[in-house]
C-alpha cells in the first residue's frame, strides 16, 4: 500500500454502529524498525499507514494489518 490508496478498515476495528465499512485514504506511512543489530539498519517490524477518514475528515494511524486495500491511487509512470 502507498500514499494515496484507498484503504477500508478490517471488520474487527470497525467502530460504525451499523457495522458499515469505514473508508480513507492513505496521506502518510511510517516504518516501525528496531535497533537489535546497533546502527541505523535495524529490522522492519511493521509499517503504520496515517490513514484521513473519508466521512469525518480526520486522520489516524493504523498498522498494515488493520487495513484492506480497496483501490490503488494514481501511480506515475
């Protein structure tokens, strides 16, 4: 996933009453990476998405595994 994807949000962290789908789009992405080795070059152990929440406009991070790609966004050649 990259910024400007179209992401829901998986089933489990669904907060909608109605059980509706919560929709947003990816602005921003950080690694999370350790630092067991020393040095700058640490393991990846996750990435967080900052995803802006299509309805109230508001952004949150969530790790990888809590959202669903809908639709990729624009991609440059």
């Amino acid at each position: 996933m990259e910024i400007g994807d179209l992401v829901k949000l998986r089933h489990s962290l669904n907060f909608s009453p109605d059980n509706k789908s919560i929709l947003g789009v990816i602005v921003d992405t950080n690694e999370i990476s350790s630092d067991y080795e020393g040095g700058k070059d640490g393991r990846i152990l996750g990435i967080e998405y900052k995803v802006s929440i299509i309805t109230n406009n508001k952004a949150a991070w969530y790790i990888e595994d809590s959202l669903e790609l809908v639709n990729e966004g624009r991609r440059s050649c």
